[in-house]
C-alpha cells in the first residue's frame, strides 16, 4: 500500500498524533482533531500540495526515523546497544521543593526548562498542558515565564500534539526548548534536515521514557467508573502532586475522586484499558535517543517492584544524550536548579528492563507489516543488527508473525477522517 495522502498514515496505524503536518501546511489546510478512535488526528481541510505533501512524509515521525549519528554523544560519551547515547547518567529531582512535588517524577524537566528560560538561554518552551475547557484534553503551551512552565507540569496519559506550534515560533525568530514525547523530538531531526533555522532557535529538546500514547477513551471510562461524564469535569490530572501521584479528578459541581497508581495501570480489574496507539507498538525509540536530556521515573522508590499507593518525593533517572546536554545538567545542578547523584547503567537496565522488548523487537514488527502489505516507518541508525541477534530467532519470528497477524486482522487499522 502506498502512502499518498494523510489519511493513509492514520488508517495504517503509523499516525503519532505530534501535529508537526498541521505546523508545516498551515491551519486552514491540516488541522489535528480527534477521530472516531479517540485519538488526536490530522483532518485535510484542503486539498495539499504534492510538494507539500511529501515535505510532510519526510519529516512526519510515523514514516521516517532516523536514529542518532556516531558522534552524538561526543567523544567521551557511549553508545548503549538498547539504551543508546549516554554522556552522562544520574539520579536526581528539582531542589525546588514545589516543584520537586508537583511534578510528576521529580520535577527535573520543568527545574532543567525554568532554568533555561531564566538563564536567557531559550525565550520560551514548548511543551503541552491540560485543556481548561476538557480537562482530559491535552493542548499544546507556549510558555515564556517560570509559572506557565510550572502550570503545565505532570504527565499527561493521552494524545497532545505539541508541534503545532512549531513553525509559529520559527517564523518570529524565537529561540525555544521543545519539551515533548520521543516521536515529537523525531519529527523536530527530521525537521532540521530542511530547515537550517531548527538548529539555531531549537537548541535543546528534552523527552521522557514512553510507554506508549493511549487514547481518550481511557480517562472516559476513568471518570465514568465514578458515573462522572466527561463534560462534568473541570480537572484530570493523570500524576503528580507526590510520586507516583493519584490520577485526581474533580466536577464543576465539586464532587472528587482519586484513583491510585495501581488501580489505574497494574490492575486487571478495571473497566478502562490503556490502549496504547500501534504506532507504538512497533516503536525503535520509545526512550528519546535524539533529545539532549531524557528522564524516566526512577525505581529505587518502588516496593516489591511496585510503585507505593502512598505519595513520596520524586526521583527522576536522568540521561544526557549529547555534550551540550552534559554541560546544561552540571550548570543546572552548579546554579541549585536540581540535584544529581550517580546512576548505574546497570541500574537503568534493571530497572526499565520493561522497554527492552520494544527496542529489539522492532525489527521484526516493522517487516511484519511489510510482509503483510501495510505501510511501515523507514527506520535508519536504531542498530538494526544488533537488535535482532538480541531477541533472537525464535522471539524475532514471534514479532513478525504476530504482527503479520494483526495486519491481517485488522488490528492496526485506525479509521480516518475521509471514512468518519
């Protein structure tokens, strides 16, 4: 099948939700809504441009990858074969008290991006909050002071497209940091390929561990478990607020409920399921080897592998994946921004062993759907070879038959807007 319009990234379950086609076309002709599946979507509102339209296709994360050069972590640095660049590795949180607790894991992303905005080093941060208007909506923020960044902190478990942004800031010559998932700082590398302004007024990107993006559904039928619609809703906060934080909701009519983490993710028990998009499924970098900096919640606070119902303070593992990345966390820790202690790397791999399978299952899954005549992403420089002879025979034939399968099934098919 041939990709020749946005429609068919989304029908073949290649779409990441980032908004980045909306930024490049323009508003007037793409503009990203929620489909019929509950995820947020590119709608073609007219006709695109072949030229424009393959502009997308190069940069749009869901059809091209392309993995860290050689060189990105420097001379002193590593390369991971699963956890890819490492120039430095920590544990810390923001030394921020505040922040350290309103922050979802440790508040180390919104310490680093205060610190990069006070510094003068950005103008402003890009980055995504909760919907005031449909709090289980998550809106791209443009922030330009310490409380707005403060304000969009804590995760957010749903579709958010924060690139829809982005050329709005590069056409006003505003330096920024993108705060985003690892997909996002995707689209921003491919991005730079054509566009040399990328590499001066985006001078860092951060990301996170990802587990994968689920749809709206799942924190619908959160608020309905309490028989609570969603348009009663005036807030949802999916973490924060102590780690690992309850998923808070409250009612325009002052009702609240709380939801630990267990009962939200590790329980088997309840009426919502986390349905990951497939896109992610068959993802080479769910842990954000293109950004500068990358953090993941740190599971020395776990117990018995769980994380606790009662709320601690947060601890966030912290990678510097490029030079520039390296000397950004010693200045934030030298200015008292955060607060760094050494890391393992066997103390990453032990406790994220959890995104393994993702990172050297790919290769099988990728020619799964090839094999079973889907589109699929062109992956380039995520150790192809060294990912298979990881999984192995028999679970690389696992990969590829079960997602041949799911093809076939129809699994992986999203309904797009032409079919809505």
């Amino acid at each position: 099948m041939k990709i020749n319009n946005l429609d068919t990234i989304i029908e073949s379950g290649l779409c990441v939700g980032c908004g980045i086609c909306q930024s490049l076309a323009g508003r007037e002709t793409v503009t990203m809504e929620v489909s019929p599946d509950q995820r947020l979507r590119p709608r073609t509102k007219k006709p695109l441009a072949d030229v424009a339209f393959q502009k997308i296709v190069q940069v749009c994360p869901g059809v091209t990858l392309r993995g860290p050069t050689k060189d990105q972590a420097g001379p002193a640095g590593t390369t991971h074969n699963t956890f890819g660049p490492i120039t430095c590795l920590y544990r810390g949180w923001a030394s921020n008290e505040n922040v350290r607790f309103h922050g979802a894991s440790g508040g180390v992303l919104t310490a680093l991006a205060t610190h990069l905005l006070e510094s003068g080093k950005v103008e402003a941060v890009l980055h995504v909050e909760a919907s005031a208007e449909e709090p289980i909506m998550t809106n791209a923020r443009v922030s330009t002071s310490a409380r707005q960044i403060y304000d969009g902190a804590q995760s957010r478990y749903g579709p958010g497209a924060p690139l829809t942004k982005v050329h709005h800031l590069l056409d006003a010559n505003c330096v920024f940091l993108v705060i985003g998932k690892p997909c996002d700082i995707a689209a921003i590398k491919n991005l730079a390929r054509f566009d040399e302004r990328v590499e001066t007024q985006i001078p860092y990107m951060f990301t996170m561990f990802c587990g994968g993006l689920p749809s709206l559904q799942m924190p619908s039928d959160m608020a309905e478990h309490f028989g609570v619609k969603v348009n009663e809703l005036s807030r949802f906060r999916f973490r924060g607020d102590g780690w690992p934080g309850l998923t808070h909701m409250e009612t325009q009519d002052g009702r609240s409920f709380d939801l630990t983490y267990q009962e939200c993710y590790l329980s088997e028990n309840t009426p919502w399921t986390y349905d990951a998009q497939f896109r992610c499924k068959i993802c080479p970098d769910s842990i954000g080897e293109l950004a500068d900096v990358v953090c993941a919640d740190d599971g020395s606070v776990l117990e018995n592998e769980k994380p606790m119902d009662r709320a601690v303070p947060g601890l966030s593992i912290i990678i510097s994946r490029t030079p520039k990345g390296e000397v950004l966390l010693r200045d934030a820790e030298s200015s008292g921004a955060i607060v760094l202690e050494s890391l393992s790397e066997a103390e990453l791999v032990t406790m994220h062993a959890s995104h393994i399978p993702r990172k050297i299952g790919w290769p099988a899954r990728t020619l799964g759907l090839v094999l079973a005549g889907n589109p699929t992403i062109k992956v380039r420089r995520f150790r192809r070879a060294k990912a298979i002879l990881a999984s192995g025979p028999i679970d690389f034939l696992k990969n590829l038959i079960g997602t041949f399968r799911r093809v076939r099934r129809g699994v992986v098919v999203e309904v797009g807007f032409n079919k809505s």
